[in-house]
C-alpha cells in the first residue's frame, strides 16, 4: 500500500476532526482522539496542524464549503423557485445522510460564540467569511434576491435546531417546510 503523502493525511485529519468534534465538540474532543482516529502519532498531527484550535477551523471550514458544494451542485443551471427546491432537497439529504455535518456545524457556532465572548475574534472572522461565500452560493440562484435569501437561509437553521433536537421524521413541526426541504428518511444522531 502506498504511503499517503502529507495532504492526503491532513484531509484525513479533517475528517476525522469533523466526526470527533461533532460528537464532543471543540473542548470535549482531544487531538489524541483524532490522531487515534487517523492513526498516527500526536507529535505527527502537530506537524500537519499548529495545534487543535488549527484543526477545529480546517474542520469548521470544511464544513461549509461541504454545504456551498451541495447547493451549487444542486442549483446548476436552475433559479428562483426551482433552485431554491432543490437546494433545500440536497441539504437535507446531506444531513440526513452525513448527520456529522449538521452537529459540526452546531458545534461551530457554540465555539464561535465562545471564541469571541473570550476576546478572540479571529476564528469568528474565518467563519463569518465563509458563510458569506455560503450566502453568495445561494443567492444568486435565488435571483440575488436579499429577502429570498435570507428566508432560505432561516429555513435552513430552523431545520438545524429541529433535527439537532432530535424531532423525527413526519413529526408535525416539519409540516410547514418547503417541500423539499421536508424530513421524510431517518435522521441519524
């Protein structure tokens, strides 16, 4: 078997940072977990990433270029009514499938706030950047449109926290959605 070279292994961080810290979070989660997960050494990891505040952003950041991904793909040659459908289709497919993306993206909230309610507001700024490129993905298929938008958007965080909390598919809470936005398959937590 061919040794991975240095990017190979530091995408294997990622993601394996983005299944330990959706689960524990940034201070519950040790870079032991993650070396043990990827199966190599601490000091290894060290020499991939300046240390675990380095990994949590690489993770944190992934995370949202995974959604701007699914939401480009899915918008591809659409707009307005169509390409806001199947982008929230392809959302809820995304967690459903890879629940680990929505608590990653949780847990980067909660650390965001808690980064800048210390002082540090450097982690917040990385976030708060690639959440626009977020709103930039998704506002032009929706006819750049501020007001559509941002409803598409809040829509999206509604569906967070209400799968976060665990409701269960066909669950009356999920009745207003967009359709295609409905949770109809399991929600894995």
């Amino acid at each position: 078997m061919p040794r991975m070279s240095a990017e190979e292994r530091r995408e294997s961080v990622v993601r394996a940072a983005i299944s330990e810290f959706a689960q524990k979070g940034y201070y519950g989660t040790s870079t032991e977990a993650i070396a043990r997960r990827v199966g190599v050494s601490q000091p290894y990891l060290f020499r991939l990433f300046a240390g675990k505040k380095a990994i949590f952003v690489a993770a944190s950041l992934r995370c949202v270029e995974d959604v701007c991904r699914v939401f480009a793909g899915a918008a591809e040659g659409l707009e307005g009514e169509e390409a806001l459908h199947a982008m929230a289709g392809a959302y809820v497919r995304l967690i459903t499938e890879q629940p680990e993306k929505l608590r990653m993206q949780m847990q980067t909230y909660i650390a965001v706030a808690a980064a800048e309610a210390e002082g540090d507001r450097e982690f917040g700024e990385a976030v708060r950047a690639a959440w626009m490129r977020l709103w930039d993905t998704v506002h032009l298929p929706l006819g750049a449109d501020d007001s559509e938008t941002t409803t598409f958007l809040a829509y999206g965080m509604l569906v967070n926290t209400l799968a976060a909390m665990g409701f269960p598919p066909g669950h009356r809470v999920w009745q207003a959605m967009y359709p295609s936005a409905r949770v109809t398959g399991p929600l894995r937590s």
